[in-house]
C-alpha cells in the first residue's frame, strides 16, 4: 500500500524550539512538496523539489525554516526557531514528473508552538 | 498570476441528490486540475486528475470535467451519501515547474 508518510504526528513545543519534520515519499516519486494549512489561508506552498533539488521555495521563511532532501526516501522540514504563528498542518505531496502524475498527500504533522 | 476559487465555501444538501461542485480559475494555461477530499483532521486523498489535454474523467459516481477556455472545472457527485460529507478541494498546477494552487474548498455536508 503505497503512500506518503509523515512523522511526527503531532508535535507541541515551546517558542523558541527547533522541529523537525519528515516526510517518505512514495517509493519512485521524483517530486515533493511541502504545504502549510490554516484556518485563514489555506494551502499555502512551503517548497517543492524535483529529483531532490529545490524548484521553489518562495513561500518559505528564510530566516526560520529549511527544507532539505538528504536522499531520495526522505524529505525534511525545519524551523529554528519556531514561533506561536508556526502552529499549524504540515503537510508533504510526493508525485511524479508527467503531466497526468498526480499528487499524494500525507497525513500531516500538527504543530503547535505555545 | 492563477488563482483558483471555489464557490460556495459550504453546501448542505439531502442524502440522494446529485450535485456540482464549482471551479473556477483565472489562467486557461495549465499542467493539470486535480480534485481532492478532505476529512476533518485528516490529510488529502486525490479524487480525481484531469490532464490538460482531457476534458473529463469519472471514478464511480464521481465525475470531473475540465473547461480550459472558461476556466473552470466542475466536481459531479451522483446520488449523495452522508459519507461523501468532506471538505472537497480543488488544485490547479500552471505548469511542469510550477506549485500546485489550492482553492479555499467546498465543505460539503450531506443530510441522512
């Protein structure tokens, strides 16, 4: 049963904290994505690569958060530090690069920051 | 710029009836449209792709058209049931490079 796994679930820690979370792509996707959603704004793009390399990351803080692919099975998000307006769904997509290549969502990492 | 919009933001309607969910987007130029479901709490399970070069495609009582030249799209569900009670998103990517852009959604519930 393929799919996207994203870990932790859940995550509480306090301001200032650094997280950490992972996401496995499906087995032979090329392409990933990271989206944040909230109440007010939705789905909002955080980073996207292609065969581990960044596409896009425009929508991403530079200052706090970074997002890397150390390898192929595995795709990290990072904010250092964190803050109370970070509490929110993380979400990771994996996919592959044709133009009917759909995108596989996770189960999402809810964070909150106190 | 493309944008993507989903109206209504909420629909109730009664368990058997068919329905149309509405998509509308500002660029004629796209990758791919793709509709998902979402529950509360949970992540997003994909519906439906539409490449495009197709103008629709169907999965059991779903069906997804695609209008490039209008700019819109529509989710058809036919005879409802309480367990198609969901948020209903749809995404639109402008092209191979590009991110995927999210409407707001459709919460939709479905009266037993």
């Amino acid at each position: 049963d393929a799919r996207v796994t994203q870990t932790p679930r859940h995550k509480v820690t306090e301001m200032g904290q650094e997280v950490t979370m992972r996401c496995q792509p499906i087995l032979g996707h090329n392409t990933v994505f990271w989206y944040r959603q909230t109440m007010m704004q939705g789905l909002e793009l955080l980073a996207y690569f292609r065969n581990r390399a960044p596409l896009d990351d425009s929508g991403m803080p530079k200052d706090r958060f970074s997002a890397e692919m150390p390898d192929a099975t595995l795709a990290t998000l990072k904010i250092q530090p964190s803050e109370p307006r970070d509490s929110a769904v993380y979400f990771c997509a994996s996919g592959l690069d044709r133009p009917g290549g759909e995108a596989f969502f996770g189960q999402g990492t809810r964070l909150t920051v106190v | 710029k493309q944008e993507v919009t989903q109206i209504p933001a909420a629909l109730s309607v009664p368990e058997g009836e068919n329905l149309v969910l509405n998509c509308s987007f500002t660029d004629s130029a796209i990758y791919n449209l793709q509709w998902f479901r979402q529950d509360p709490g949970k992540g997003l399970t994909s519906l439906l792709l539409i490449q495009s070069s197709q103008r629709e495609q169907t999965s059991g009582r779903l069906n997804a058209s695609l209008d490039k030249s209008s700019g819109r799209s529509t989710l058809y569900i036919a005879a409802s049931q309480p367990g198609d009670s969901a948020t209903y998103l749809c995404a639109v990517r402008p092209g191979r490079d590009d991110k995927i852009i999210f409407g707001k959604g459709t919460r939709l519930h479905i009266l037993p």
